[in-house]
C-alpha cells in the first residue's frame, strides 16, 4: 500500500504547478502550510485504500474465475437409475 501512496505522492513535487496551486488555494481557505500538506497527504491515503481494495476485489474475482473453472472440470456424480423415488427414511 505505501508503494501506491508513493506512487501518488511523486505527482505533487516540488515546484509542481498544480501542486502549488492547491497548496495556495487550501492556504486561502484558512489552512497553514502544514495543515495544508496534511490535507492532501490525507486525500492521497483515501485514495490508497481506494485502489486497494479494488486490487482485493480484482484479486477475489480472479479467484472466482478460477474456481468456476475448476467446477467445469470436475466428474459429476452419477444418475439414480430408473428405480423410481429415492426413499428418504420417512421423511416428509
């Protein structure tokens, strides 16, 4: 998770145009530089664990995938004959 944090933070370096710019507009809004970091660094961790559980989704629907497939190729059991009903021990 923090490679995708990571991944998400390089895009705001220093110098960045709309980095800056979002840093300038929090600013004006009331926020002290650091406060303004902070916000966005809490954005970028929202989004972190956005796109981790979508890899836990993707992961799981692989997975389904796979057994489904696996259902395909297993024997399936075999047919009652032409006996009639199967008694089910006075069950009703």
């Amino acid at each position: 998770m923090s490679l995708r944090h990571q991944h998400l933070a390089e895009c705001l370096a220093q110098g960045d145009l709309v980095a800056g710019e979002s840093i300038s507009r929090l600013q004006a809004l009331g926020l002290a530089p650091q406060q303004a970091l902070a916000y966005i660094n809490r954005l970028i961790d929202q989004q972190t664990f956005t796109r981790a559980t979508d890899d836990i989704f993707l992961a799981s629907a692989g997975a389904f995938l796979l057994l489904i497939g696996g259902l395909w190729l297993t024997k399936r059991p075999p047919r009652l004959g032409a006996a009639g009903p199967v008694d089910a021990g006075g069950a009703h």
